[in-house]
C-alpha cells in the first residue's frame, strides 16, 4: 500500500540497521511435505512475485528497523507456558438404557435398510418426501412387531425410537440435533459413542451416540457429499468447508483404523471485536488500546498459539480495527475468518483433483501482493509460503497480521525460520535469522484455558536477534491471575509521536 502524508523524520540517534545480505527468493521450488493436499504445487505455476520497494517506503522502514534496533540493552523472554489444554474431555459410560435404545435402533434399521433397499438409493434422493413416508411406515410397523413380540422395553419411548432410527437411515442420525443447535459451535466425535460437543468455548459430552460403527461413518460419507466431496476407500481423508461455512474434517478406513472420526466447527456469523474480547476478559482494555495503535500505525502483527487456543479469532479481532475504507486481503487453507467490513476479500486454498489445478498457500500470497492489498491478513503459516512472506514484510508489506502456530514469541519466530529454510536456495542461518526479526515488531501469545477461556498470555516487541536466538521485550503478560504491564515503552513509540500518530504510554503503567 502506498504511504500516507510524508511528515518530517525525528533525529535518529543510531545508524540504519543494515540489511543482511540475504539472497531472495528463486522461483518456489517443489513443496515440501505436508498433512494436507493443499500444500502440491499447481503446475505450471508461475514464479512467486518479490513484492518491489514503494516510494518512500524503504526510508520508513529502514527508519523504524533503526529505532527498533537503537543502543538499548536487550534481554530475551523465555518460552511462555500456555495454560492446560480445553480439549481433553472425560465422558462418563453411556447409560444402560441409551445402550439398550442403540441397540434397537440397530436392529430396526439393518431390517429397514433390507426391506427398501436403502443401500442402492442414491445420497441426493434421501431428502425425498415420499421416500421418508414410506421409510416410517416400514419402521412403525417393526416397532410394533418389537413390542408385540416383548422385545420393546416399556421405558423406551417409541416415538424417539422411531425419530432416531430414520435420522440414521436417511439423515445424519444424532448430528441432526447438535448442527440445529445454535449453542453448539464444535462437533467432535473420535468413535460411534464418544460424541462432543463445544459449547462456549468448552468441549463437554453430549449424551448422544451412533447406534453402530458403520452407520457413523455411512453418516460421514454422507455429509461429505452433501458438502461435494467425496470420501471412501480409495480418498479416506478429507477437510472441506460446507456449505454453511461449516469446517469438516473427517477420516475413515482404512486410515482410521479403529473407526471413522470427524470434527465440525461452525463459522461464526461475526467474530468478537477488539471491546468484545476485552469484556470476556482475553485481554485487558490497555492491551486492547496499545494492539489498536500498532494496527492503525501499521505494525507487522505476528498472533501464535496452539490448536484451538483462538488464534483465528484474535486475527479477526485484529483486522476489524484497521481504519475504515482499507481493503483487506486474507489467505486461508480453509476459510475460517469473519471480518465486518465490504472492503474485504477472502481467498481460500483448493486441493488439486482430475479436473482442476492444487492451489495453495504460496499462490495465494502472490495472488494477494499483486492484488495491492491495504492489510494482507494471512490466516495460518505452515508451508512452502513462509520465505515469500517474510521477504514481503521486510520489504514493502506494513501493517501484515499473520497466525501460526507456535508456544510463545520465541518458538514461533523460530518455526517461522525454520519453515522459511526450505525455501532457501542456500542456507545461511544467521542471515534468515535477521530476516525473520525483521519481519515482525510485535507478537502475541494467546492460549486457551481450561474453563474454555481465551486469553493472551502475552505481548512482546521484537527487539532483534543474536546468532542463536531472537530477542523480545515483553510488554504486556498475563500474571497470577490478572494482566500486567511490564513498564516498557515500545521503542517505535517514539516514531509514532513524530508523525503525530496518538500514542498514550500510560498504558504500559
């Protein structure tokens, strides 16, 4: 994006950090391995665009790397310790009696299946209405042969009996009620009877269970091509986002060799603000003001974390704050975002088939740096993409927000270098380490707690590197239960007050 109004440079105290002499990028070589298909290569791809120098934009920068780099002693933060995990739930037996309910569930619906022939019926005709007329006609009647026969316990319900065994028949058995439910917003299921369910942030049991191992994963297959996929044998793995925005990923045999699993995330019809997460207690209100000031004076943002801890969610937050009338620019491997604005554009990875190209993470950066965005917001860094975007943010890409993954400032930055080496015509540590540093001025640390609370453990600044390891400066740190300043100044504070940017330092009180 081109810079603002030029306003007159404060006197700098220090030399320029120099640039490390760091060749760029050759054309993207092969990818590296990877748990997705959205990491092959498109072929016949063309090579990665380096983002060229703006005007002016080499002097602001050069500058700020300057005050950033200036005689302060530096001190290196040690690895934040996130907070226990959310996600391991403990799940009482099912009930006797919900045992005995599968089990007739079961039995009614291998009669039902023979009796109409359930299995030749194709997926996008089980929403017939004549089909399910006929479907619960044939199961009323062994219903009632059950009980005639003594078979059907008097503490079953039969109309329950009778619901749930066409959802699985011909729907997505227990999934019907939890997907309807505006509570939930995370299905996880690992087998047939452990079903979980998310609910405020918290994963708990939800009490339901598919009657058999095969009708869950009939359910999944199921799903997936509702959704236009396709998983089976020959394709057991998949992660596609539906058609509601809903995230699923899904795996079943022969991969999953004890029984299909699946998970489902909703996406959210708006995400939490940079107020709203100040009023769930994820960060206090002068965090919230200082993330604002480095977001409007265009700071690259680096937001880390573990799986599920919120990352997603504070990098919405984050991109909601941006001056109005800027036009964002995301990349995800699966579209998760919710950004209140019009000037938004969202671009999404695809995974290759027969018919079309693999289009992943690295083509989408350099689709987005030729689309000029105002805010590049990259949704999760895992691949062949890293070294194309730390060059980019060293060079002519300010104000960037980028997730990954990543237990504190320093272990990030250090698999931020280490995902950049592959691509990397030839290795030269100590230069790719300077490079990385330079890449981002502040992180974030955010992780969830086990009460299903998100909170940022910690902000700290990017103070610069040494030959083994980055150095930090923390800022803001969640400690002994409340969230603390540490007192020091961001030192690009002072080019924020010499550009007339607002910067109040009483926040790091």
């Amino acid at each position: 994006p081109q810079p603002g109004p030029t306003l007159a440079e404060p006197h700098m105290t220090a030399p320029p950090m120099p640039r490390p002499e760091f060749p760029m990028p050759a054309p993207m070589p092969s990818p590296m391995p990877a748990p997705t298909p959205h990491s092959a290569p498109m072929q016949g791809a063309p090579a990665p665009v380096v983002p060229l120098q703006q005007p002016n934009g080499g002097s602001e920068r050069n500058h700020k790397r300057a005050l950033v780099g200036a005689g302060v002693s530096k001190k290196a933060i040690g690895r934040s310790v996130s907070m226990p995990s959310r996600r391991g739930v403990h799940l009482e037996p099912l009930d006797p009696k919900v045992v005995k309910m599968l089990d007739l569930q079961s039995n009614i619906l291998e009669r039902l299946r023979a009796k109409l022939d359930l299995d030749k019926i194709p997926v996008e005709r089980l929403h017939e209405e004549e089909l399910w007329k006929r479907a619960e006609r044939a199961t009323i009647d062994l219903v009632e042969t059950l009980e005639t026969s003594g078979e059907l316990p008097k503490y079953i319900d039969q109309d329950t009996l009778i619901k749930e065994t066409l959802n699985e028949a011909l729907a997505l058995g227990p999934l019907e009620d939890l997907l309807a439910d505006e509570r939930v917003d995370e299905i996880v299921i690992d087998r047939r009877d452990r079903v979980v369910v998310g609910k405020d942030g918290q994963l708990r049991g939800s009490g339901k269970a598919f009657s058999s191992d095969e009708v869950f994963e009939r359910v999944v297959k199921r799903l997936v091509a509702e959704a236009g996929g396709v998983i089976d044998e020959a394709r057991p793995l998949v992660d596609l986002r539906m058609r509601d925005g809903t995230r699923l990923t899904a795996a079943v045999t022969p991969v999953a060799s004890r029984g299909a699993c699946l998970v489902l995330k909703k996406a959210p019809a708006q995400m939490a603000q940079l107020a709203d997460l100040v009023g769930q207690n994820t960060l206090s209100s002068g965090m919230a003001d200082f993330l604002t000031t480095c977001v409007t004076a265009r700071r690259n943002i680096l937001v880390c974390g573990g799986p599920g801890s919120g990352k997603t969610n504070l990098v919405a937050a984050l991109a909601a704050a941006s001056p109005a009338g800027e036009r964002v620019i995301s990349i995800e491997e699966i579209s998760e975002l919710a950004i209140p604005r019009d000037e938004w554009i969202q671009l999404e990875t695809r995974a290759g088939n027969g018919h079309n190209a693999s289009i992943d993470m690295a083509h989408l950066l350099e689709t987005a740096l030729r689309l000029t965005p105002d805010r590049l917001v990259v949704g999760d860094v895992r691949g062949r993409e890293a070294l194309p975007l730390v060059s980019a943010l060293c060079t002519s890409v300010d104000g960037a927000i980028v997730a990954m993954a990543g237990d504190g400032a320093s272990a990030a930055l250090g698999r931020l270098m280490t995902l950049a080496r592959v691509g990397m015509p030839v290795s030269n540590d100590g230069a790719l380490r300077e490079l990385v540093a330079q890449a981002f001025e502040i992180v974030l640390h955010v992780a969830r707690w086990t009460d299903g609370t998100m909170r940022v453990m910690a902000i700290e600044e990017v103070t610069g590197c040494t030959e083994t390891t980055f150095e930090t400066h923390a800022l803001f740190q969640f400690r002994d239960g409340t969230f603390v300043a540490t007192g020091t100044v961001p030192r690009f504070y002072a080019e924020l007050e010499a550009r007339g940017i607002p910067a109040d330092q009483a926040v790091f009180r």
